[in-house]
C-alpha cells in the first residue's frame, strides 16, 4: 500500500506512487537542496559518460520522459531528470514568489552545480525552454548541445492560443486562474488529456501519473503561476524583459542543436514557432516532426528517445573511457 500523501508531504519517492505506476519508471528517486527547496530527480547510467538532461514543462513532471529515456540508456548516456520545484516529486511551494521564471532558472542552476555536470546536452520542452535555456546561458561552459520541443524563448511571435479569451486570457484574470486550475484542477487533469493525440491510452496509462502528484488545491499553484509569465500584453508582462534577455542569449549560441516537434502542436504550432527557431539558429537540425500534441512524448516518446540519441551520437559523443 503507497503510504498516504498527507504523511509524505515532500518525501515521497517514485515508489510511493504504487506499483503500478513504479513499475513503468523503474528508477531510483534522489533529492537535492536547491536554493532551499528540495528538488526531486532521477540519475541514471555511467556517471562518467555525457549527461543528457530532460526538462519539463506545466503541469507534468519527470515521468512524462519515461519513454524516451531507455533509448538514452542502452546508448550509454546518464539520463538526468529533475522535477522542476512545484511540481512532481519536488517541494510545492504555496507562496507565488516561488514560481518566477528567475527561481526556476536558479533551481535547475542550483543542480547542474551540485551534480558538478559538464558537456551537457539539454533537452527542453514547454517551459523546459525557457527555464533550461536561461539555466544554460548561466553556465553556457557545461553545455554542449541542445535540443528544443514545444517550447519558445522570446516575445514575439507569440501564440494565438496563448492570446484567446480562453483558457489564457481568462487565467490571468485573479480569480479564474485559482478557480479552474486550483479548484477545479484543469491542469494537470482535462489540460493533460486535451493535449495528447491517444487520449485513449492516457486515460489508461498515464493521467493518473500527474493527477496523483498534485492532490491538494495549494500544490497546483505553479498550474496557474507560471502562465502569467507568458508575454501577451507588454502592458503588463510580468517577465517580458526576461524573455529578452533570453532571446538576444540564445540568438548569441554556437552550439549543436535539434528541432523536434508535434505534427498536431496546437500551442506552439509548427509552422510559426519551428521557422523562428531555424531563424535563431540556422544551423539547427530538423524540425524532426512526431505524432504528438503538445506533450509529444505522450505519443512518441521512445521515438523521440531515438531521435536524441542518433544526434547525441555525432554531437555529443560517448568517449571510450565512458
């Protein structure tokens, strides 16, 4: 029996989550204190070799990789996979000062220097964007290639889903957002099943993975925080001189890097944001396209592990010694 939510608070670990689920990411939970707050994460393969570190985005967590990451594994790379704080097995602070995209950027910062990482090949997805490339251009020394899904690092172009009355504009509103999201938690429930093309099998498999990890009102508070991050209105854009920042860094990047997208993206669709990418980075490979909504590796996940691995191999290569 998974021992009660209320007595775990932040100790809980992947195997406190039921067989069930354990059994389909098969790791072992570790722990880290970043700028006070314990981040929860999983290490796998030799510690010698390149890590690879996936990050997500609202509202999933870690498990939402477990597909992708056996094909990093048998290629023998060490696969990192932090939850970022508020979410998944990770601390959920109550407090919205928590939940800045500085503080998230800081936390992921936080753990590559605990973990003393070097030559690592990012991985982001939705608001593993934003948040692992600011982490990156922090310690752009312990980078060595990078790949984008989903995910954006700039102003404009924005998303027209991101401009409609609803769900966005409407969850800006003070009370709305905590209502739907808190309350009534849409993310990570209906936002979740929404965003996948077999919604059948996430109904099955996989929506009780990120419905289970955030039970109470409090610790959805990210679900609803971290949009109002989102640039729409220069008005009163809360983070729109960090993203500036973040576009004219990435701009300034020389590294090896990949584009790998969902064919059914309705956030980020592809045919403006996956342009704007090779307009950044014209020398970026892809836009490899999957099947896949906004949470692609809900669909595709093993092929996208597949399609990391065949970069990492001539960007990111596994010395002998590894």
């Amino acid at each position: 029996m998974p021992i009660p939510y209320q007595e775990l608070t932040v100790y809980r670990t992947i195997k406190d989550l039921g067989s069930d689920l354990a059994v389909r990411y098969p790791y072992e939970s570790k722990f880290a204190n970043v700028n006070g707050w314990r981040m929860h994460y999983i290490d796998e393969g030799p510690r010698e070799a390149p890590p690879v570190l996936l990050l997500h985005g609202n509202p999933s967590w870690g498990w939402l990789w477990r597909d992708t990451i056996p094909p990093l594994l048998t290629a023998g790379y060490r696969v990192i996979v932090p939850d970022q704080i508020g979410f998944g097995l990770s601390e959920h602070p109550h407090t919205p000062s928590a939940h800045s995209l500085d503080n998230h950027a800081a936390n992921l910062v936080a753990l590559i220097d605990q973990l003393d990482l070097s030559g690592i090949f990012f991985v982001c997805h939705d608001w593993g964007g934003p948040t692992g490339l600011s982490a990156l251009l922090t310690r752009q020394e312990r980078a060595t290639a990078v790949a984008v899904m989903s995910t954006w690092a700039w102003r404009e172009p924005s998303s027209d889903f991101h401009r409609n009355m609803m769900p966005w504009m409407m969850l800006h509103a003070p009370l709305t957002g905590p209502l739907m999201m808190g309350r009534q938690g849409a993310f990570p429930g209906r936002s979740m099943y929404l965003s996948v093309v077999d919604r059948e099998r996430i109904l099955k498999d996989s929506l009780s993975a990120y419905v289970s990890v955030t039970p109470d009102v409090g610790d959805r508070r990210l679900t609803w925080q971290w949009p109002r991050s989102i640039p729409i209105n220069p008005a009163t854009d809360i983070a729109g001189e960090r993203f500036d920042w973040l576009e004219a860094g990435v701009r300034n990047l020389n590294l090896p890097s990949t584009i790998i997208w969902g064919r059914e993206e309705l956030v980020f669709t592809a045919e403006v944001f996956c342009p704007h990418w090779h307009e950044i980075w014209p020398h970026a490979e892809g836009p490899h396209m999957v099947t896949g909504n906004h949470f692609l590796q809900e669909d595709s996940g093993a092929e996208i592990g597949d399609l990391l691995v065949e970069f990492a191999r001539r960007n990111v290569p596994i010395t002998k010694e590894a």
